[in-house]
C-alpha cells in the first residue's frame, strides 16, 4: 500500500489538535502525505495555495457547535473551486439528515467518529482513485479542447484578401474555447472577392464542428460563376442531408466585383448587413431567404447594392447586437447604428475596433454568444 500511496496528498481539517495527530499518523504509516488544518479559513487558503488529492474534513469548527452546519456552509463554497478534490466528512455528530445534506453539497464519503482504521484507509484509497481517474478524463478533455480551438482557428482565414481600392478588417472570438461563427474571404482572380459570415445555432465543440462543415462545403462550392442565391441552395440541400433536425445556420454570402463596385449577394437568415453611404444614409441587405439546414427545397432571393467610395458594409453575427450589461439590456442594432453613424469616417480596422471595444464596455467585457465581425471599407 505504501508504493500505491507514494505522493498521494491529504488535506486534513479538524479543530481538534489530539484528532490531526493521530490522522497523520495513521496515514503517514500508509505511505500518504498529510496537511493539517484547525480552521475554515485555513483550509480554504490551502486549498487555494497546493493541490491535494483528497479534503477529510470535519463539519464542526466551533467546540460549542454539533449541528455541523459550519461545514455545510464551508462545502457550499467549496463547490465553487472547479479543482476540488474528493471531499471526504468526518464527524462524531452525525445523523442522517446531516449525511445527506453533506452528500447533497458535494462530498464523496460519510464516516463516524470514531473511526475504524482499516474503513477509513478503504474509503480514502478509493476516492482518491476515482479523483485521478477524473482528473485524468478532464486533463484529456481539455486537451481535445484546446487541440479543437487550434484547428478551428486554423480553418479561418490568417490573411485578409484585399483588393485596390477597398479595405476588409474582421474580427473572431469565441464566447467558449471553442465556437459556432464562421466567416471567410475567397479570392476570385485579381478583381473580385466571395465575403461570407454565418453562425451556427448553439456553441462549445458540436456547433464548432457544424462550422468546420460548412467551411469546408462553402470553400468546395463557391466560385465566381456561381451566384450567391445558387450557393445557398446548394449548401442549404447539402446540410438538411447531414444536420440534426433541432440544428440550423444562419449564413450571409455576397460577391463583390471590384472594379464595378458591385455587391451581389444572398441573406440566408442572417442578421442584415448595414450599409453606411458616405451622407450618412444606410440600408439595410435583407434579400435572400430563411436559414440553412431546416426545408430542404428553399428558394433563395438574390439581392445587389451599388457601392461608392465611402461606403462601409458591415457583416456582424448576433453576439455583436446581444451583448448584454449587467442589467440585462442587450446592446442592439440601433446602439450598433449609432456608432456605425457617428464613426462612418473610420477606416475599416478602425471602426471594427470601435464596434468591438464599445460592446465590450457595454456587456463589461463578458461575452455570452460568439462574436464575428467584417467591415468593408469603400475608398
């Protein structure tokens, strides 16, 4: 047992003095090592400063106290800490409510004072057990995870096509390690480029993996002959083939012929792109049909603009216009159109960082939704 046990540690927590003593000896025969505690407030700094593989605690911290609910209290905060270890209780008060309630908060195992030593040794090696083989499993996990962001991130473009005459600024960040929104830039020869911005129904690692479908389809389909309503057809028969029915993408693709000034595009029930004129006026691009994914025999409309220098196109997902404050107020497409108007004279790298640090001021800097932005600037 002691070869089992090598660099097992035990964070112990009792008030009594004659208690921790006779716990660390016992488990210092067994090949564990100890840490003692007399208070709450000292057992939460431990665990704050070191890692353990297993908490024994007391419930009562007071001598005047048997109730135990110090320690029911104690474990309320420590369900908290992402990194607990097993929370094994102690106690010499116990009933079977306080027992359950202690279970109810997190705790592992339940054992009387006093204890039978070969019991107690049997229920530390197995929770200590099970708490690596979990550690282990979320160590695995966060790895997949971040192995997920680097290739998600890997999929969107590192380099921005530009064309004479134009700027295009974007703007990518996930709400969790890993997202649903999806924007690209496709070059078409020398003259004209395929803008795309989309964003899949849900987050975390399924609507990640929807996005990775859709770039790929999108990148295998898109072509300069291929009109933007053609491409969402196509896509949209592709994905009712493969997605879950309670699973949908909104998706916006437009393609812009440079010298002509041109923007040709389709609205797959996607936020409206504004378009700011030079005097101040905007439109919005709603032309197109519902989202991809869902009726298999849509039809989609094809929609145009006639751009000029000083215009700005601006492509945003929702997690731009939803952005909440603390109050719960979202920061909505008229705020949005507010700073659009006020800053129409930015370049495009310039207003999408006035987008995005005036959501981030609004929502203090907590993003709930994922957010994906593309700014067109017309010279």
């Amino acid at each position: 047992m002691c070869m089992e046990t090598s660099q097992q540690r035990i964070l112990i927590a009792d008030d009594q003095q004659d208690i921790l003593d006779a716990l660390r000896l016992l488990l210092k025969g067994h090949g564990y090592t100890t840490q003692g505690v007399t208070s709450s407030s000292d057992l939460l700094e431990a665990l704050a400063n070191d890692e353990f593989d297993l908490l024994l605690m007391d419930l009562n911290y007071a001598r005047d106290s048997t109730s135990g609910q110090e320690g029911l209290d104690l474990l309320t905060l420590l369900q908290k800490n992402e990194n607990l270890p097993p929370v094994v209780v102690m106690t010499g008060w116990a009933t079977v409510g306080l027992a359950v309630e202690a279970m109810q908060r997190g705790v592992a195992d339940f054992v009387e004072k006093p204890w039978t030593n070969t019991r107690l040794l049997e229920i530390l090696q197995k929770h200590i057990a099970l708490g690596r083989e979990r550690r282990e499993s979320r160590r695995r996990v966060q790895q997949e995870i971040a192995d997920a962001r680097a290739i998600q991130q890997g999929l969107l473009p590192k380099e921005i096509p530009q064309l004479p005459g134009y700027e295009i600024a974007d703007a990518w960040q996930s709400a969790l390690t890993v997202g649903g929104d999806y924007f690209d830039i496709l070059p078409f020869g020398e003259e004209a480029l395929g803008l795309c911005i989309a964003d899949v129904a849900g987050k975390g690692l399924s609507a990640a993996l929807l996005m990775s479908n859709l770039q790929a389809a999108v990148r295998g389909l898109a072509s300069p002959s291929l009109p933007p309503d053609g491409l969402c057809s196509r896509l949209n028969a592709l994905l009712c083939r493969n997605m879950t029915s309670d699973r949908f993408i909104t998706f916006f693709y437009a393609q812009l012929d440079g010298p002509t000034r041109l923007f040709r595009y389709t609205s797959a029930g996607h936020n409206p792109p504004f378009l700011l004129h030079k005097d101040g006026t905007h439109q919005r691009l709603r032309e197109g049909g519902g989202v991809l994914g869902v009726f298999p025999n849509q039809k989609f409309d094809l929609g145009s603009a006639q751009l000029a220098p000083g215009d700005r196109v601006i492509l945003f997902t929702d997690g731009v216009t939803e952005a909440n404050n603390p109050e719960g107020e979202e920061f909505g497409e008229a705020r949005l159109l507010g700073l659009l108007e006020q800053n129409r004279a930015c370049s495009a790298e310039e207003l999408q960082k006035r987008i995005l640090n005036a959501a981030a001021a609004f929502s203090g800097g907590h993003w709930y939704d994922d957010i994906t932005l593309l700014v067109l600037a017309v010279s």
